[in-house]
C-alpha cells in the first residue's frame, strides 16, 4: 500500500509541506495518491544515515552483498501486479513494456550480484617487493578498487524501473559497496515507493545496515540540488536530458569538494544508410526503421533521430518507403502531458527550420497525450548551416540528411556531437568503401551497430552505453551492463603493508580465489 512519504534508511517519513500528485497520461487525470516531498532536515538525516552506513557496509562479505542484490529482486517480483498495473498507471506504458521492464531489472540486480560474488571485478593488481634491486630497492605494492562513498541516483522518466529505483546505477552502486539515495522521479513516484519498499525489505532480511538506502520524493528540483551539494554525497548518476545532466555536473563542479556526476543525457544516434544496401532492401529497412523511430513513442534514449544517405535515386526511394510504413504505425501515449508538449513543441520548430521538408507526419486524429509520428528530411548543406538541426527532438520523430556525396556525408558526421550510438546500414563489403565515413562515426559515438537497429540494449559486460559529450558526462564508462560498476569506484593502493592487515582479495593465499595480477600476470595462484 502506498504511503505517499520518503524512506529514510529503513523509516518511513513525510515531514515536508509540500504535496504533489502522479498523473495517468493515458486516462489524462491525476492518480489520486499524494506524495510529499522531503524536507531539509529530510535530506540531511538521508545523507548522514548513508554515510555511517557506508562504513559498516564495506565490512560486510561478498556474499553478503550479493545475498542483499538478489533479494531486491525477489522482493520486487514479489510485489507483483501491484508495482504492474501502478508502473501503467504513472506512465501510460503498457503491460508487456512493464512487465519487461521489471524482468529486465531483475535481472540486471541478479547479475551484479553474481558480479560481485565472483570478486575478481576489483582488479587486484600485485607487484611483489625486490629488496634487492639496485640501485633502489622496490616496495611491494598491492592495488584494487574501493568504493567512493554515498552516491544519489535520479530516477529516470522513461524506465521507471530499470533505470530508476533499483535500475542500473542503483544496483551498480550497491554491488560496489555504496549506499544509495534516490532521488525519485515525480512522475513515477508511486512505482518508485513500492520498489523502495522492496530494497528496504531486501535490506532488513539480509541485516544491511541502515541508511544503505533512502528514497526520497520531490516535486520539482530543490531536492537533488540539495543532494547533489551535500558534502557527504560522493557520487552522482543520472539519466535524462542534457539541460538537467549538464545543471547538475556544473554544481558538483563547484562544489568545495568537487565529486563526479555520471550523466547519460541526450543522443539522436545517426544512422548511416548505404546506397547499395538501400537498393537492395529498401522496404525492409523502412519497415524495420518505422518501428524503431516509433517504439515507445520514440522515448528510447537510443531512439534512431538521424539517417543519413548518398543522394541518389536509391535514397529517395527510401524515404518514400520509410514515409509510407511510419504513417501505418498506430500512435500510442506518451509519458506525460509535459513530455507530449515539449515533443510537439521541439518537432515544429525543427519543421519550421528553413530548407525542411516534412516526408511523413500522422494526420489523423489521436487521443490525448498521444504523439503524432513525423520524418523529415534536408539537404546536407542545410543540415551542416544549421546548429538547431542537429539538436534531439524527443519522441517518435527522425530527420533523413541527404548528402551530396561521401565526402559531405564524412564532414556531417565529424561536425556532430556526441552520440550514444551510430549504426551502419550495408550489404556485403561495401561498407570497406567507407573508411573515413567508419572513422569519423567511430570518433562520435560510444556504440557502432551494423545492420541493425539501435533501439535496444543489451545488459553485459560489453556493452559501451555512453558517448562523447553530450550523449553523457564521461565517455569512458558505460551506464549498462555490469562494467558500470566501475563508475563507482577508485584505485587504492598499499605500500608494503603487513600481509595479515591487507584485504582478503590483495593477500598472499588469495584466500577469495579471484582473478588477480601478479607480477604482470594474470593468476589465481597464491603467491
């Protein structure tokens, strides 16, 4: 049952005055749940509960920890077709979405849990002492990754659950051996108590220490702000747009400690379209394209928003094809009234950009809330004149740049930001025609995806989800898959330290039996 209050540590609280409410986009009413949202006092008794809880919980077992991550999942599956039909209810999303949603989350909570009982993820690296060596002696020193302390997770709009309460950062945080408060998302606040509820639950079961995890409510912004300058939070990830990730990098940035803010933002994800691959399956490319611009609404962070071609009689054929598959996708909600608003207002604007011409764009009436689906398309030296055409416009909408040649087409992509991905549409080898083109894509984005689409991402190890900047904050971390756990750790090192006083994973006898380098190679041998 809902309770509409924050979960600081394992306790339940709604001191705040202010109250706000969720809204079902598809029936286009308020839910009829009232959240309040946390208070100062709130904050800090979140903040500081974390940061006691932070030292207790690093002296807890690997199999303690994974113990902890597998039964979030269990106690988030036990809740069932409540956290369901409540999922739908903030989201407008249907059943399946949901219900994939979840298994996604689960799954990913279960896989750092195997992460970390393994162990080897630390990257214990030994270099044994050489008393001996002239004309200096070499210390033994012995290296791993050690968690930075609190991190604050912001809940996401699009995936309420698998990158929001218990999504991604929040398991990969967890799994590192850092406490967790999230800032929950305020349009999904009632899926994100229930989860909440589930990782307390998780919490007391496994005797986590309390404070290992808080969730907080907020309405608007003044929360995480506070969050984010806290001295005692370590860390921050985040998934959304570029104007939030980018506010708050710059406030940690000026905090007098700066601390680092792991932000996936926006990508329009270009997509490169071969001639030879256009001729040859030009209608199963738009189909299967028309599908991925519209899945979800469009409100996939890997959503294709840019193609790009050769002009030619291949292209244009494309574009005819792909304008008449898109306008048969039947339309479907958005997550909220302010979300459609914005999409409908970033979509005419970029229309009404000079040398655009809009190829397809659902005419017929639609229920509130739900988004009418467009593609347009320009010339590549308009596209290249013009900074706003490059700018994501969020929802189920794509603009196809025809460029004069390979030579244009290189610039183009080179003259892009960054992206999360980049996609190669070609048959047989023509794509060795296109070296530069590959070279120039490949310095753009964090992701290449050949023949395929870039809507869906696969949880594991070798998934790169990140990107140059824009696309998110630090290009060298993925925000999917288990090396994300990366992001929230750092490098120790001790220095000739006393083989009875060093962590299990750095000792002798390697008594976890990990992974480990030893004197430049790879072993689980003792030493």
């Amino acid at each position: 049952m809902i309770k509409g209050k924050n979960y600081i540590g394992n306790r339940l609280s709604g001191n705040g005055t202010k109250t706000y409410k969720t809204f079902n986009p598809l029936l286009n009413i308020e839910n009829e749940q009232e959240f309040v949202e946390a208070s100062t006092e709130e904050i800090n008794e979140a903040v500081f509960l974390a940061s006691d809880a932070y030292i207790a919980y690093n002296q807890i077992s690997r199999e303690e920890k994974a113990a902890f991550l597998n039964a979030i999942a269990d106690e988030i599956l036990a809740l069932d077709d409540e956290l369901i039909q409540m999922y739908c209810s903030e989201s407008g999303l249907p059943e399946g979405r949901a219900k994939g949603e979840r298994g996604r989350t689960v799954g990913q909570l279960r896989a750092f849990a195997a992460l970390v009982e393994e162990g080897s993820w630390v990257d214990a690296t030994i270099d044994t002492a050489l008393p001996d060596r002239t004309p200096v002696p070499k210390p033994d020193l012995r290296k791993m990754m050690v968690p930075l302390g609190s991190v604050v997770v912001f809940g996401a709009s699009n995936f309420p659950l698998a990158f929001s309460t218990a999504g991604g950062d929040t398991a990969a945080a967890l799994a590192a051996g850092c406490p967790v408060i999230v800032k929950s998302h305020p349009m999904h606040a009632g899926t994100g108590e229930l989860v909440a509820s589930a990782i307390i639950k998780a919490a007391e079961s496994t005797d986590m220490p309390n404070g290992v995890f808080s969730n907080l409510n907020s309405s608007g912004i003044e929360v995480g702000q506070q969050l984010v300058k806290h001295p005692q939070v370590k860390a921050v990830g985040f998934t959304g747009s570029i104007r939030g990730g980018r506010a708050l990098f710059d406030l940690a940035a000026q905090r007098e400690e700066p601390i680092p803010v792991f932000a996936e933002m926006g990508s329009i994800n270009p997509v490169i379209m071969l001639p030879q691959a256009l001729e040859n399956r030009r209608a199963e490319l738009a189909k299967t394209y028309a599908g991925s611009i519209t899945v979800g609404s469009g409100q996939f962070c890997t959503n294709p928003g840019l193609l790009l071609g050769i002009k030619g009689e291949s292209l244009t054929n494309f574009i005819k094809s792909l304008s008449e598959e898109i306008i048969k996708v039947e339309p479907s909600c958005m997550l909220h009234p302010n979300i459609i608003g914005a999409y409908e207002k970033n979509k005419q604007t970029a229309i009404d950009q000079s040398g655009l011409v809009v190829a397809a764009d659902y005419g017929a009436e639609v229920a509130v809330n739900y988004a009418r689906q467009a593609v347009v398309t320009v010339e590549g030296s308009t596209f290249l004149d013009n900074s706003r055409l490059h700018q994501e416009v969020f929802g189920p909408f794509s603009m196809v740049v025809q460029c004069k040649d390979a030579t244009e087409l290189q610039k183009i992509i080179t003259n892009l930001e960054g992206q999360l991905t980049g996609t190669i549409i070609s048959d047989n080898d023509e794509i060795k025609k296109y070296p530069m083109v590959i070279a120039a894509l490949q310095n753009r984005v964090g992701r290449i995806i050949f023949n395929g689409v870039p809507t869906g991402v696969e949880v594991c190890p070798s998934m790169q989800h990140g990107g140059p900047y824009p696309a998110s904050t630090d290009s060298r971390f993925t925000a999917v898959g288990t090396q994300s756990i990366k992001r929230w750790v750092r490098p120790f090192s001790f220095q000739d330290w006393p083989d009875d006083l060093l962590p299990n994973e750095l000792k002798n006898s390697n008594p976890l039996g990990i992974l480990r380098l030893v004197n430049n190679k790879q072993t689980k041998d003792k030493i």
